[in-house]
C-alpha cells in the first residue's frame, strides 16, 4: 500500500487527535515530516470571505455577463497572482504552491464560453 502524498488533521476533538496519533505511528508514513500549526483562516474568516465572493460575483461583469461564486474565485485569485507573482515578498510562495493560470477561451463575438483553470505545480499540470 502506498501511503498518500499529504494529510492534513485539524485537531479539534478526540477523534481527529486519536486519527492522527495513528498516522504518525503508522509505519506507511516512516520518513514523512509531521508539521503542528494554527489554521491559516478561521472558519469564520473563511465564511466571511465566500459571501464576499459572492457578492461580487452578483454584482460585477466581465465581458458581458455574470459568474458564479466559484468561477469569480479563480479569476480573483488569477488576478492577483498576475498583480503580485513578482512580488519579492511573495514570489517564493507561488513557486511553492504552484501558480493558477485562468484562461479566457473565447468564440466569434468575443462572449467566453469557457473557463479553464490550471494548476501547475512542478512538473504536474492539472486543469480543472
């Protein structure tokens, strides 16, 4: 069995704790690096944020028409990856991370039909 690339426990009851004491002293993970640190965002935070995407997404056009949540997402993250991929503060976070290109695909008349969102980590691309 092959252990995954990644797991991530979030340590707020019994449970999540039990689960990953197990992983640690599961020998499928000898060799991995265990790291313990406070969330990046909060739930409220993140709640805070969805809705705000929202609201944009309700209210902001881009070539003519309306996106959902999601879809206003990728493009704001594009965008500031665009505004700040050589930033000298961040530019070696992106490079951690991998960057997300959003691409416009158009048809005649310029309307988008379509959204494509690669994500390029190393030597993997993946497009959602």
């Amino acid at each position: 069995m092959t252990a995954p690339d990644k797991r991530i426990f979030y340590l707020v009851s019994d449970s999540a704790k039990t689960r990953a004491s197990q992983a640690i002293n599961d020998p499928i993970y000898a060799g991995f690096k265990v790291s313990i640190m406070p969330p990046a965002k909060t739930r409220p935070q993140e709640e805070r944020y969805h809705a705000m995407i929202g609201d944009i997404a309700r209210t902001f056009t881009l070539h003519g028409r309306l996106w959902d949540s999601e879809s206003m997402k990728r493009l704001l993250v594009d965008q500031f990856h665009r505004d700040t991929k050589n930033d000298p503060d961040l530019k070696q976070e992106w490079l951690d991370m991998g960057h997300i290109e959003a691409q416009l695909q158009q048809e005649a008349g310029g309307r988008v039909h379509r959204v494509a969102v690669r994500l390029r980590c190393g030597e993997r691309d993946r497009v959602v």
